[in-house]
C-alpha cells in the first residue's frame, strides 16, 4: 500500500481546483468551442486610410512614388527592401498575415503561427 502525505494530497486538490477553474474560464470565453470565439472587435482588418478615402491625395501619392522611383539609387537597396518590394507585389501586408492566422481551427492557426 502506497502512503501519501496529507501536504502533497491537499497540492493535489489545490492543482485540480485551480484547473477546473481555468477551464470554467475557457468555456466562458469560447462557448464550449475554441473555434468561435466570442466576437472581438477586429478593426486593423476594416481599416481605411485616408488614402483610400481621397481620390486626389491617391494620386499625388502615386505622383511621388513615381518620382522617387526615377531617383532611387539602386546601390543602396538592402535585403530587407528588396523583401518588402516583393511582398507588395505578392499583396501581403500585416493585416493580410492576421487575417490569414485567423482562418480555419485553432490547431492549423497555431501550425501556421509556429511555422512563419
């Protein structure tokens, strides 16, 4: 027969509370599913800029972007431009990223989290 001491039974019954309490908790915010979680409000992912609102200032933006474009010195490009001219040409950008991570389960969010 096994004999336990009442110290390591009552840290036993303390550990056992203290899950059940962080589960009560989980439930609470997930609905009893980790999938859906109670509706937070996302606005990076419904952003407007005010570029996006003005025709004329979209346009004067592109305007310099020209410009500059004709007075970039090439020699100067680092690795980390090269990525992001890259990158906007694929369309990514950060909200695109967060958007991405949030599709599908938890378990394919989490993979794809640990794998970027």
């Amino acid at each position: 027969m096994v004999t336990v001491s009442c110290t390591v039974l009552n840290r036993i019954d303390l550990l056992i509370n203290y899950y059940s309490f962080v589960i009560d908790i989980v439930e609470v915010h997930f609905n009893g599913d980790a999938d859906s979680a109670i509706d937070v409000p996302r606005p990076e992912e419904d952003r407007t800029t005010a570029v996006s609102k003005k025709k004329d200032l979209q346009e004067q933006l592109k305007q310099l972007s020209k410009d500059l474009a004709l007075n970039k010195d090439d020699t100067k490009v680092t690795a980390n431009d090269r990525l992001h001219q890259e990158n906007v040409k694929m369309g990514r950008d950060k909200y695109k990223t967060l958007r991405e991570i949030r599709k599908g389960n938890t378990m394919r969010r989490v993979d794809y989290f640990e794998n970027m």
